[in-house]
C-alpha cells in the first residue's frame, strides 16, 4: 500500500491547529504526523487545512429524508450521507416531537443502524418538551417524559448505542432526569419556559446540556436568567445553531465570551431534509419551503435549519469573530467530548474517508460546498 506525505497550509489534529505539519497517509488511513517531512521524504503541497470531518449531533434530516417520516437505518444513513457531502462525517440522526410509535421505530432504526457509516448514535428531541416554547414541534404530541421513553433509551445504552434526548425540566422529574443520566444517556436542557432556578434543578439532576441555545427557551432578563442565563452561567455544554438566522451573531459572541469554563459550546446544524434534497418537504402536513435562506411554514413562521456545519464553522470565523482553532473544535472536538466519542476528534488512525481537507477560507455560505473529502485519488 503506498504511503505518502501531504503538505497543507495548516492541520487540526483535533486538538490545535497547527501551520507547517505534514500528514503522512495511505490509501486507508492517516499514518502520522509531523511537524518537518523526515529527511529524503517528498510531499505533495494544497493550499487549505487536512482536519477530522465535522460532528454533529442534531440532525432530522438530508438528502430529501426527514427521520420521523423514514424512520429506518436505510432512512439514516440517506441523511448522513447527504451530510457527508459537505464535510460532516458523523451525525446523531434526530426524531422530534411524535406519536410513541414512531419513537420505537427510530431506536429499532437506530438498533439496526450500529456500525453504519456516519451514524453515531441517536438525538431524541421532545416529545417530553414545554407546549409554550415547542416551535414547530406539534402539540398533539407532546407529553410529560414516561416510562415508555425511559425503557426506550435504556435499551439504546444497553446496547451501547450513544444517546442525547432533549426534554424541558416542567416535563421531567428530577427522578427521571436522574434516571436517564445513570443509563448514560446525556439528557439536554430544550424546549423549556422554566425559571433559572428550575433549570438548576435539572442540571442539579444530572442534565449536562442544552439544546440550541437561545432557541425554545426562556430568554435571558435583568431581573429574570431564564434557562438562557443559567445556561450561559454553568458548565455545561450548549449547542448552538450559527447560521445568522436562529441566533444573532452578536449573541452567540456574547454567549461564547461569557462562559465560565471553556470547550463547552458546541456547533449543531438543526438540519432539515433540504440540505442535499429538495427546497421543500412535509412536516406535520404542512409544506415547509425554503425562501431566501430561510425554512418557513405555510404561515410564514421559521420551521428548521438549512445550514451545514461547513457554513457554521465559515460563519463562526468570519462573523462572530473566533479563531479557526476554536471553530473546529466546536464543529469537532467539544461535541466528541460530550458524547464520549474520542475516536471522532482524531487525525491519526483515521479512515481516509472520515478526513477532510478545508480551502483556506473554510467556504462561504453562498459557495458550497467549499470543502472536499480527501481520499486516496486525491491523494
């Protein structure tokens, strides 16, 4: 098998991005790292950055698939893959807010799904939510967290399927949070009009996250924190939507600057099945468009992201201002971290295929995709 080096203008190995390494690769994997090409060793130089591809963990859906309405492996990786296109290579698919027995079918896709190719584990987001603060979530579905959804998660873990679910604190017991956490299931803060004081009981619990930040939750006041301001004040983790659209850039700079402890934000797309697929698709019966960026229902209202982590990462950098260092971990590192999935924030014994090699200006939003796999061709 041929081995040879690559030479990029800069390379994030998951942890630092560093100017002048040299990658050394086969036509399967990275082999190494180093800061010289050894001595009588060549290499063949591109402009850009070599980095493990992105992480995301709340995706419903790409290419045209939304996961409540194809709740199957096949319906999966279909989603993964159109995501791959745009550097993503390991999502939680995410079902949200619906009937039981769509939920039961998503873990037995999920079940069925292990080992697949880009799937990482699974994003349950309601139904267990606050019917004040569900966005496009539909009502007739949302219910306090039960049993049923318990034992569901509780056979995910047990056959070591990685799991965040999303639920509001007024929809879940401290009890129950506690039990979800002692499944190892990470259970994320959303969709939720409790108090400051409501949401520390829930972190208290054992919740270590917050889903979109800002997004579904009470918002933050002089006299009033609401879940946004005990968010921003602890240490846990907090994902965030960067497409200009669901969060002012100003807001999300705020955010990130106020954190007590760093390496705790983290970037998510929220994506719908227009990224990669049609402009528009079904949700609840109604026909959700996309109109000048934007996802809207037949009433005008936001209903989704249409967003890659490429465009967040592009976006972090250029509007909200933080280094490309800081980007990529949010994009890669932070939410492996959180999911305790080390191996997809590694360069070295990485598949060729889970790599990406990013031009120097990370793209644009309004040129995509501006990322490209590296594999062995290219190579």
């Amino acid at each position: 098998m041929t081995e040879h080096w690559i030479i990029p203008d800069a390379v994030f190995d998951g942890q630092r991005l560093h100017r002048g390494m040299c990658v050394l690769a086969d036509d399967t994997k990275i082999l190494a790292t180093e800061m010289a090409l050894p001595a009588g060793a060549t290499g063949q130089r591109v402009e850009g950055i070599i980095t493990p591809g992105f992480v995301d963990l709340q995706v419903n859906g790409g290419g045209g698939v939304l996961l409540n309405y194809d709740p199957t492996a096949q319906g999966m990786a279909a989603i993964a893959a159109a995501h791959r296109k745009f550097g993503t290579v390991a999502i939680l698919p995410t079902v949200i807010t619906d009937a039981p027995e769509v939920l039961a079918a998503v873990v037995d896709a999920a079940l069925g799904a292990q080992g697949m190719d880009g799937i990482a584990g699974l994003h349950i987001e309601g139904p267990h939510i606050a019917e004040a603060r569900r966005g496009t979530h539909a009502a007739r579905f949302i219910r306090p967290l039960d049993d049923g959804t318990i034992a569901q998660v509780t056979k995910l873990r047990a056959a070591g399927i990685a799991v965040m679910i999303t639920v509001a604190p007024e929809a879940a017991a401290p009890a129950q949070i506690a039990k979800l956490r002692q499944t190892g299931a990470i259970v994320s803060i959303g969709h939720t009009d409790g108090s400051a004081a409501l949401t520390r009981t829930a972190l208290d619990a054992g919740a270590t996250c917050f889903t979109h930040l800002f997004n579904a939750m009470s918002p933050m006041l002089n006299r009033a924190p609401g879940v946004v301001g005990a968010a921003i004040n602890s240490d846990a983790y907090a994902g965030v939507i960067c497409d200009g659209i669901h969060v002012a850039d100003e807001m999300l700079g705020l955010a990130l600057r106020a954190r007590p402890v760093s390496d705790r934000m983290f970037l998510v797309s929220d994506a719908m099945p227009t990224v990669g697929g049609p402009d528009h698709f079904n949700l609840y019966g109604q026909t959700i468009s996309l109109k000048n960026g934007e996802l809207v229902n037949e009433e005008g209202s936001l209903a989704g992201a249409h967003v890659t982590q490429l465009e967040g990462v592009a976006r972090l950098i250029s509007e909200v201002g933080i280094s490309p260092e800081a980007a990529l971990r949010m994009a890669i590192t932070v939410p492996a971290d959180l999911m305790v999935l080390p191996q997809l924030a590694t360069l070295v014994g990485r598949r060729v295929s889970d790599v990406i090699h990013l031009d120097k200006n990370f793209g644009t939003a309004s040129d995509l995709p501006r990322a490209r796999l590296v594999t062995a061709a290219q190579r």
